[in-house]
C-alpha cells in the first residue's frame, strides 16, 4: 500500500469535513486533518507510544482548549459570558463573592436566574466560571445541564 493510501485511510475514520458547497472550506478542514496525522506521526516516532489517531486529536482539542478556551477578557476588560468549555466537565466549588473594601457583602446576579427571566442576587459564585449563582438549584444546574436555559427553576 502506497503512503497516499494509507493517509487517506487513516484520514477517513477520524474526518472533519461536512457536506458544504464551499470548495474552500473542504481544503481548509483537509488541511487541519492533515496537520494532525503529520503531528500524529511526529508524536509516534519520538516517543514510541501506540494510540488511535482519534485519542490523539481528542488529546490535542483538550489542551487547545485547555489553553486558549479559558476566560477570555472582551476589550472592555470584563470576562465574557460566552459558554465556558469546561463548565460541564471540570471540577468547580462555590465561592462567597468577594467582600467590598468597606467591609460591605458584596452580591452578584445568579446567571442561570437571569437567563430563565428571574432576577436574583446571590453571595455565591463560581470561582472558576466567575459566574453568579445560586448555590440550589442553580450551581449543580449550571455545571451539569448542556443547555440550562430552558430549566423551569420554580
């Protein structure tokens, strides 16, 4: 079998490309495929370990993400209230939200509330997430529901 063969077979089983018209699409998925068997093939001749091509591109996600997905800062200096990558996966603990200088208990809107049209405040948060919420029902919500909006809360 020929090394073009054998690229594309171990490319079939692990493939991001989608059916789209755009051409350019394609090539550019084809591409990032490619540059993870290259990496893939890199990673198998230095340090001799045996893994599915799949186990290494999860591998590479996790820690791109792990990386660059963290919270990101929008340019006015506040976290941005996109969906956090891990939120459902890593180990998170409430928090009490940070006392003002003045001594003053400082509070937060719960965001699992606000999103289902309640208004709450809370004293707890997620430190990890730096997300208000409610320590019942809403943090074990947040952290185990893909989609916590459409969660009849009360």
């Amino acid at each position: 079998m020929g090394s073009i063969d054998k690229t594309d077979m171990l490319l079939s089983s692990v493939e991001c490309v989608r059916k789209t018209s755009k051409w350019y699409k394609k090539i550019f998925f084809h591409l990032i495929d490619l540059s993870i068997l290259n990496a893939f093939s890199a990673f198998k001749t230095v340090t001799g370990q045996n893994m599915p091509v799949a186990n290494f591109q999860l591998e590479v996600i996790r820690q791109l993400l792990e990386k660059y997905g963290g919270n990101t800062v929008s340019p006015r200096g506040r976290p941005c209230t996109k969906d956090q990558p891990f939120r459902l996966s890593a180990r998170h603990f409430p928090s009490d939200v940070k006392k003002l200088e003045s001594g003053k208990v400082q509070r937060r809107k719960c965001i699992v509330c606000t999103r289902n049209n309640k208004r709450k405040d809370t004293m707890y948060m997620c430190q990890e997430c730096d997300v208000g919420l409610c320590v019942t029902p809403c943090f074990a919500i947040y952290h185990t529901k893909q989609n916590y909006l459409d969660i009849q809360l009360f």
